[in-house]
C-alpha cells in the first residue's frame, strides 16, 4: 500500500478559487474557502458563574489585628483551638 503524504500548507485549487457565480461571500463564510468560521458563545449563566468565581478568588480581606492576636497566643503557649467549632463552621460552610 502507498501513502503520499501531504504537506499541510498545500491545498487544492477549489478551496481558494472565487465563488462560480462572481458573488462576494455569504455571511459567516471566510473569503478563502467558502466555508462557515467556527465560534463560540458562553451562555450567560458561565458567565455569571465565572464572574463569582474571579471575585471569590480575588484578594480577601486580612484581618491584620486577628493575626497579631494569634500570634501572639501561639507564641506565649496560650493559643487553644476548639475542634468543635472548627467542625462547625465547615459544615456550614458546606451547607
């Protein structure tokens, strides 16, 4: 069996000749082949979706006293962590 192969930068004379009857191209053909251009339209509820996650994902808010306050009970040995309400604020968070 033989195989030619193709370079991809050749094409066939039909996919860059003019239209048969002189007409320019119809809507939402390209002007070198006459064949429809691919797109693509995001519904607008990606959009809103997308939109919640750019601003979720953005800077938060530090709350610098907080963090000095906790470091500071880490640092003296004081820091207690209640698992309880850890777990609690995960769930909601879920919920």
């Amino acid at each position: 069996m033989n195989i030619m192969k193709i370079p991809p930068y050749q094409t066939n004379g039909a996919e860059s000749a003019a239209p048969a009857d002189g007409k320019a191209n119809t809507p939402g053909k390209t002007a070198t082949t006459g064949v429809a251009s691919d797109r693509v339209q995001l519904s607008q509820s990606y959009m809103n979706l997308a939109n919640a996650q750019k601003s979720i994902s953005g800077p938060q808010e530090i709350r610098t006293d907080k963090v000095e306050q906790i470091k500071g009970q880490i640092d003296s040995g004081s820091y207690q962590i209640n698992p309880g309400a850890i777990a609690g604020n995960m769930l909601n968070e879920i919920m």
